[in-house]
C-alpha cells in the first residue's frame, strides 16, 4: 500500500514561516520568472573528482564548478542514504524527527510521522505553485504519500528491477511554471550494473593512485578503488547529458543545479561509519544565468557545511520562506553565519545495530562509539562480499598492519580524537593521549550539548515493529541478525 497522510507521533515542534531573507528577495523579485531547482543527487562517491584536485577525468562537473560554486568541505549528517536523504528532504537532522534508523518505516505497521510542523520540500514548493518530480528512489525513513510529494508515478531504480514507466521531467509542468525536480544517479553503485565495465571508455590506472594506509595495498582493494573512479567518471557523463538537455531545452539559464553525494564510497572506512572518508561530498551549486547571486562563477568555498544546508538553501534560492524550526541553514544568505562544527549519526543500518555519534570541527574530528564492546565490522550486509572474506582471512592470519588490522578487531574505543590536520587519515587516535585532554574535553561537551538541545532520538531504543520487520527481512535472506536488541522478538 502507498504510504499515506502524515500523523503527529513525535510531538508538535512551534513553527512559523519567516520572512524572506533580503538575498531571496533580489533573487526573485520581479525581473522574471523564479529559477528553476534541479537536484543532481548521486549515491555512494567521495569528493574524487578533478575540480577537487583529484586526478580523475570528470571534465562535466569540473565546467558546473568552473561556472558556479564548489563547496569543499561537506560532511552530511549521516553516512548511509536513507536518513541522510530523509534529513535532506526536509531540513531536519534525522534524529531531530525520529528517521536516523537505515530502512524504517517501509509499512504501515512500522510508520513513523513527521510531526504535524515539520513538511518536506516538494510539498512546500508545490504550496509556492512549484511542479515538482523525482526521477528515481526516494528512500525516506517516514511515512509519506507521494502524490504529495511529487508528479508521477514512482520508477523502479534500474539496478533493482525496471518498473517500465515513463519519468516525469521538466517537461511535464504547465507551460511558464517553474520547477524542483530531483534526478537520482546510480554514482558509487554503477559497479553493480552487468554492464558496468562495457560503459567505462576510459578505465582508470590501476596503478595510477595511493591506496590508503588503512588498507592493504593489494590488488583486490586496488579493483574497488580504481571501480569507483571509474563510476565517477560514468556520472560525470551522464551529468553532460543533462545540461546538454537542459540547454536544447532552453531550461539552463533559470536553472539553479545542485551536485552532490548522500555519504562516501562503499568499503569499510567509508559508508555507514562517521569519518571525514564517510562522510564528506562533492557538492556544487551552479546557475548559469545568474551566478553572481551564488557568489560568482568559480568560486570555491571552505565553509564547514552540514549537508543538510542544503535545503534552506534550496529553498531560499527559490524566494520560498524558510521555517524557525529548521535546522538548516541558507548558505547564499548576506546574514550567513559559517558553523563552527557538524554532527553526523550512525544507527542501525540494515540488520546491523549501531550507535555511534561524531563532531567535525575545523581542524579535529571526535567519535563517540557507544558500543565499544562490539566491533567496528560486527555481522554486516557486506560480509558476504569477495573482499570482506578475504579481509578477514588476512585478519585471522595476522597479515595485516596495526592501523590496517584496527577495523577488524574484536573491541573498539568509546572515544576517538582525530587531527586532520596532520593526520587526514584518521588513524592516529588522540582521545587517550593527555596532551589532547582539552580538545577531547571540548569536542565532548560540543556533543553532549548537542544531543541534550535537539533532543538525539537515537538515545533511546528503536521501536519492536521496526525491529521485528527488519527481522523478518533479513531471516528472509538467510540471516540471523546476531544483535541483542532483537532477542525478544526471536
């Protein structure tokens, strides 16, 4: 059944809409019509592309940032896609409104609400006379109805299963109407097409990049790793099919496009745990009509940005009044005042039950492991993957390195302290080293404040129908999910 209307079970949040900001306002005013939005969202990469330095043919997204604004450090607010797309989609932190749990809320039976305050962005650029379409997945952790959301019907993700409907596109809307739409790609997950390596035209140097020092440098790491640019160099493709139809279409001028990545790679380090490899993402904003009123075309920003600035902003762009209650912020606002540090969650994800809790500030990152007793890679969807046995086979026999061995021992620290400065890899755990005493103490209390003032939903234990359905789901599948939150449900 379709997910339906929206129910209060998270409480009222006060809420009013606020009057447009003075950089809205001249956006918008009445020198035409208002810009168009397009959300280019991709799945699963890192920032490796060549307007980031990066060695990597991505000439595509290197124009969109030479003609508009790169942002250069990102960090969502989670480093899995489900509660990240849930927190971009309306402006909240995941854990502000209850959806920090990877997969929730799939049937009625396990709905979790918006509360009554808080609506998602299509909704409120449909109530400022927006049409609206997503092509692709939505993937959002509360219950929705998506005629609310967006026109059309909704099309299957090619990788799992073709629906055979048509997309919905800018071309649908009524003639002079402006548009937000959101076009999903495959980015990181491209390595999981049939066809992946018969798409690559120019397959990267297997030998042409470092491999990170908390991994072994061997061939097999080294597939993954030069698979991944690979994909990047895919999207970058499919990216100039889409301003090239933007242009034939005469929609590139008042088009306001938004590049950017739900969380980093899919190896360990990277997806679904709260490093700065997990964590941060290309984002680029371009308007090519008007690239002045986003700070100017080519220019790049080291602001610490949370992703989900990216929906204030969003909307702000469009001259659409941004709620008190959100907890993102406009980041082309004249007021725009830069944050001094972002938090980003982990919980469960998949089958696997999680906690874990991370600060990023200018120069150090602090995680908070409140599970220190179950290992990084406790019982995992990616087990069952070529590359994780062999990993744990070079654990079990001692092949691998102190800082490689880490991530696969049976215990984990409850704090980490890392400084990026000098230790961009995170493998030098400063938390227990007393002449840190004060940074740690002070990353700590950023992050005990934090969770206190939003009210963190992930300090309290998921629901039983969430739990139960997930259970079923994986049992499914052939596996026993090992945590012991599940045990009075077996």
């Amino acid at each position: 059944m379709q997910r339906r209307e929206f129910m209060n079970r998270l409480g009222q949040v006060a809420v009013g809409a606020s009057a447009l900001s003075m950089m809205a306002g001249c956006k918008t005013g009445d020198n035409g019509p208002r810009p168009n939005i397009l959300w280019i969202a991709v799945e699963d990469i890192g920032p490796y592309l060549g307007c980031y330095g990066y060695d990597n043919v991505t000439p595509n997204l290197d124009r969109l940032a030479e003609g508009g604004v790169r942002f250069d450090r990102v960090f969502m607010p989670a480093p899995v896609c489900s509660p990240c797309r849930s927190s971009l989609i309306t402006g909240m932190m995941p854990t502000s409104i209850g959806v920090q749990n990877h997969h929730s809320s799939r049937t009625e039976e396990t709905a979790i609400s918006l509360p009554d305050s808080v609506k998602t962005l299509p909704e409120r650029f449909r109530e400022a006379g927006y049409f609206t379409f997503n092509q692709g997945k939505d993937d959002y952790n509360f219950w929705y109805d998506r005629e609310d959301l967006y026109a059309g019907e909704y099309v299957t993700h090619p990788l799992y299963g073709k629906s055979g409907k048509r997309k919905v596109g800018w071309k649908d809307r009524a003639p002079g109407q402006s548009w937000f739409g959101q076009i999903q790609m495959y980015g990181g997950k491209e390595i999981y097409s049939r066809t992946f390596k018969d798409k690559v035209k120019t397959p990267v140097d297997r030998n042409s990049f470092d491999v990170p020092p908390y991994y072994p440098d061997h061939e097999l790491i080294r597939e993954d790793w030069a698979q991944h640019l690979d994909s990047i160099q895919l999207t970058d493709e499919k990216v100039g099919q889409i301003l090239d139809q933007l242009k034939a279409d005469g929609e590139l001028e008042n088009t306001v496009i938004f590049f950017f990545s739900d969380h980093g790679m899919r190896l360990w380090r990277h997806k679904q745990f709260c490093y700065d490899s997990s964590l941060h993402v290309p984002f680029i904003v371009h308007w090519a009509g008007q690239p002045e009123l986003i700070g100017g075309a080519g220019t790049a920003r080291n602001d610490l940005v949370n992703g989900l600035d990216i929906a204030a902003s969003t909307l702000a762009l469009a001259g659409i009044a941004l709620p008190n209650a959100l907890e993102s912020r406009d980041l082309f606002a004249r007021n725009f005042e830069p944050r001094k540090s972002v938090v980003s969650i982990r919980d469960r994800c998949d089958y696997t039950i999680d906690h874990i809790r991370s600060v990023r500030t200018d120069r150090y990152r602090y995680i908070r492991n409140f599970f220190p007793d179950r290992p990084y890679m406790q019982p995992n969807y990616r087990d069952e993957w070529e590359l994780s046995q062999w990993m744990r086979q070079q654990h079990a026999e001692g092949k691998l390195n102190e800082v490689q061995d880490r991530f696969w021992s049976d215990e984990r620290p409850s704090e980490e302290l890392y400084d990026l400065e000098n230790d961009p890899h995170e493998i030098h755990n400063l938390a227990f080293d007393a002449a840190h005493r004060e940074t740690l103490l002070t990353h700590r209390k950023i992050l005990t404040d934090w969770i206190v003032e939003t009210g963190d939903q992930g300090q309290y234990p998921e629901d039983s129908a969430n739990l139960k359905y997930m259970l079923d789901v994986w049992r499914g599948r052939g596996i026993e999910p090992v945590n012991p939150e599940y045990d009075h449900l077996r």
